[in-house]
C-alpha cells in the first residue's frame, strides 16, 4: 500500500523517480528498492516524502481521511465555527497519528468510566470526584487553576487547543487510538471557556463518544437535555466547584456581596453560575441566589478588588493556544531526527526558514556579550 501511494505522488508530482529520490534525501537505487519492497520505508524517509507531497505519514501507510463525512462538505459554503473547529480538531488528531507512527504516543492514562447504575448526574459528580483524586496524585489542583488548559493536560495528557473560530462556539472533544484533545473558541468570557473545557474533559473521561463529540453551545434549553450533557455540566460543576470544598467556605463565610464575590474571583467562575451551585448545594437560600446571579464578571471583580487579575484573565481567554504536549512531542521527533521541521513549523504558526533560523541561532548579537 505504501509503495503504490508513494508511486501515485511521484507521478502527479510530475518528477523523474531520481528527482523525487533526491527532493526527499534518498538515493535513487534505495527509492527503488523501497518501491519494490526489498528495502523498508524508514520514517523519517515517510516524514519527508509526506512533507514534500501535503500528505499525512498515516495516508502513505495507508489510511483514508479521518472523517470523511467532513472532508465532503462544500468548500464554497461559508465557513461555520463548528466547521473550522473541526477541522483543527482533524488536523491535530492527523498530527497526532503521525507522531504515534514515529514512536511519540499521546500518554492518556486509563481513567475509571462513571457507574452506569447511578443517575446521569450523579454520574458526572462521581465521574468528577475521581478525577480530582487522579489530578491531585499528580499534584494538579484543578478547581483552583485560572489556566485550566495547562492543569488539564498536565493531569490527563489531554491536547488543549484554543482556537480563534468565526462566531460563536463553545467545543468539542475528540478521541481515537492514537488521540485525545479538546478545542474550545477564545471568548470575551473566560468563565464560560473554561467551564466548556471542564464540560469537554467529562466527555472524554465518560467515553461519550469514539471520535468527535460537538458541543456547539452547552447552553441552549435541548442540547442541556440529554443524559450525556446533564453527565458533562454536573461533572464540570463538580470539578470547578467541589461541594466539600464550598461547604467548607460557606461554614465559615457571612455571606454579603462583597464576600460573594471575592470567592467567585478566587474559583474563577462566573457570578451565575457559582449562586446556582450554592443554592443547590443548600448552602443559600433562593432570595441570595436571585441576588447573587444578577452580578456580573465584571461587578464581582470590582467588589472584590481584583480587576487587575480580572483583565489577564480575559486577555488570556481572548488568546489562541496551543496545545503545549503536541508542541513538545513534534519538537523532540525533530530533535531525534525522526520528521522534518514542516509539521513543527505549522503547529507553532511559522514558516520552516523562520524556525529553522531560530534554532540555529547562535546568539552572537546577544546585548548581554562583552
């Protein structure tokens, strides 16, 4: 199969065998052995003639596109959010297939599945209360952490990406053999990132789906609904905020708006979203529920005088990121010299002279030399 794809490129390339052989670094007598399969494709040999070609290593080894469904869909159309989610979903899940051919697998750990004869909320808060013990055994507190991206691929080798989307989109998960990864949209409103991310992360750890899981708004009335989002919003709710945890905050807290809003600010949660968790944790009554929920971000931040953190919290929702594991693992099969600089450059958003300038830089401009 390898053989008839690699020949197949050759020849819409329009280049001599030798020509192709040597744009690729090999000799012309070993691209014919590998040709006839007396000799083996090494990978970096398939990195490279990927590279050249604007294919994938998974293609020459013989897979069909990932998603077919989504590759046929009309390239006049405009672009949705959900669309172009998607397709980074693709093309990092790609990535990721082509890494694992060259020996760099994705570590997701193997996670306890939620007891099936439990109420599917009661599954998301049990399905959350374990992954709080999995996070904290790697020394990652996750209903603290503003950055809630970095602490849940630190925990669970999940690929975070935050994508700048056209309109608005909440995200999706993606999971196969070779893959794991959330995307999530920047937004204007950083608690509601990162609770879809948390939303995002009960979809993988349920095993909701093998292959791609689209929440296009976690908010609207039907979508809300369905047992697997009622599993994924109460194990998100559970996560960002543990009831043992607010239990103990409410044992010792005389609740005003001003000390409301300074735990909001230090959960990193929504106003909203934080006053219907204590309602229905019993720990407010439902006149300081009205009341609290009609805060804003923006008014919590002010009363709890932290409108400084507040602003780099949304600069740091409004910005695109990429995931830190996939950039570490495409960098080091460069650095073993297993694949070419090309996918790296494109996972960074730089140009291969660019990067490869940047690596070999010798720092001899230093303002620091003597």
């Amino acid at each position: 199969m390898t053989g008839a794809r690699v020949r197949q490129l050759i020849a819409e390339s329009g280049l001599t065998q030798a020509v192709f052989a040597s744009k690729v670094g090999l000799e012309e007598s070993k691209m014919s052995k590998s040709l006839s399969g007396v000799r083996r494709f090494t990978s970096l040999d398939l990195a490279r003639i990927a590279d050249l070609c604007g294919v994938s290593v998974d293609w020459l080894l013989g897979a069909n596109p990932m998603t077919p469904s989504v590759a046929a869909r009309t390239s006049t159309a405009p672009l949705t959010a959900s669309d172009a989610a998607i397709r980074e979903a693709e093309r990092l899940a790609q990535m990721r297939a082509d890494l694992a051919f060259l020996g760099y697998r994705q570590d997701v750990p193997k996670f306890r599945r939620a007891r099936t004869f439990l109420l599917s909320v009661d599954q998301g808060r049990d399905l959350a209360v374990h992954a709080t013990e999995h996070a904290a055994a790697r020394k990652v507190t996750l209903w603290q952490s503003r950055d809630l991206a970095e602490a849940v691929e630190a925990a669970f080798g999940v690929d975070v990406r935050v994508h700048r989307l056209p309109d608005g989109f909440d995200g999706l998960s993606w999971v196969d053999e070779e893959s794991s990864l959330i995307v999530v949209g920047t937004s204007e409103f950083p608690a509601r990132q990162r609770f879809t991310i948390a939303h995002e992360l009960g979809h993988l750890l349920a095993g909701d789906d093998q292959g791609l899981h689209v929440d296009a708004n976690i908010q609207d009335a039907v979508h809300k609904r369905k047992p697997s989002e009622m599993r994924a919003n109460a194990f998100a709710a559970e996560l960002l905020l543990p009831g043992d945890i607010l239990k103990e905050e409410a044992a010792h807290t005389t609740w005003s708006r001003e000390a409301f809003a300074r735990l909001a600010c230090r959960l990193w949660v929504s106003p909203s979203t934080l006053a219907w968790r204590l309602f229905n944790l019993e720990l407010i009554d439902r006149s300081l529920c009205d009341s609290f929920k009609a805060m804003t971000a923006g008014d919590a931040a002010g009363l709890a005088g932290s409108f400084e953190s507040f602003g780099e919290w949304l600069q740091h929702a409004s910005t695109p990121r990429i995931p830190s594991l996939l950039v570490r693992a495409t960098a080091q099969a460069y650095a073993d010299g297993k694949a070419t600089l090309r996918p790296f450059a494109n996972l960074i958003g730089l140009d291969t002279d660019t990067l490869r300038q940047a690596i070999s830089d010798t720092r001899e401009d230093s303002p620091l030399a003597l």
